[in-house]
C-alpha cells in the first residue's frame, strides 16, 4: 500500500515538473476538454523503441510549439539518455542513447509541447488568464503517505 502512495505522489511530481510554465498543484489534472481549450493546446508523443547500440532521435513539435516536458530514459538500464541538442522551451530536441554494455534496452520518450501563440503575439501579451489560488504546502504529501 505504501508503494501505491509513493508511486502516486512521484507521478504527482513528474505532473509538476512537466508543466511548464503552467503550474500544476498537487491534486490537480489537465482534463481532455482544457487540453484542448485554447490557452492550452496541449501536444504530447510517447514512444518506446528497442535499441541494442549507439543511436541519435531527432524530435519536432507542430509549428508554433514549445517543448514543456521531455522525459527520456533507458528502461532495462543498459545505457544512457542525454540532450545532444535543442530542449525544453525550443521547437526540437535530438536525444543520443549509448549502451553501457551492448545488452538490448528499451529506450522510452516523452516530449509534450503546448502553443505559445495564445499568450503572446508580436511579442505583446494579448491575454491574461487568472486562476483561484492555491497554498503550498506539505500537507495533501502527507495525508497520502499516512492514509494509503
């Protein structure tokens, strides 16, 4: 039980890391309908390819995208993940994968990326989005831990 709690709280982390300048508390998901809403067209790819050697991936979001979240790693463990180049907040990323040991691995990407036109045009804002705020704190953390 106390595994299932602390898988949640990382995916809640992971949620937090990759939103961007969108700022997701703990608790909160992006629905279907706000993904697609149009202050936040939401572009998200996943893939998982078998590698057993030295490769480059090259990735490009739709135009008028900017990467907000790329999560890359090597499942089974056998090599290693790094940005060669581009990243978080440009339109591309290359990512190399290079085998520690020549065993096959699953090499897994994800890269979401969200329109920017929308809150800036010709370098003006053109609109202002305002939300309820909300407190940080430790609390809900802990409340999951301590109730499974």
């Amino acid at each position: 039980m106390l595994a299932d709690s602390t898988l949640m709280l990382l995916l809640h982390t992971l949620i937090i890391f990759c939103a961007g300048d969108q700022w997701l508390m703990y608790g909160d998901f992006i629905g279907e309908s706000e993904a697609i809403a149009r202050h936040l067209v939401l572009e998200s790819t996943n893939s998982t390819t078998s590698v057993s050697s030295s490769m480059q991936l090259s990735l490009v979001t739709p135009p008028g995208h900017r990467i907000n979240c790329i999560l890359a790693a090597a499942l089974h463990m056998n090599g290693n993940v790094s940005v060669v180049e581009g990243g978080l907040g440009t339109g591309d990323v290359t990512l190399a994968y290079e085998t520690l040991n020549g065993y096959p691995d699953l090499l897994f990407v994800l890269v979401e990326s969200n329109a920017d036109t929308t809150a800036r045009s010709n370098g003006s804002r053109v609109t202002i989005i305002y939300d309820r705020l909300r407190t940080w704190g430790l609390l809900p953390p802990k409340a999951v831990t301590a109730n499974g």
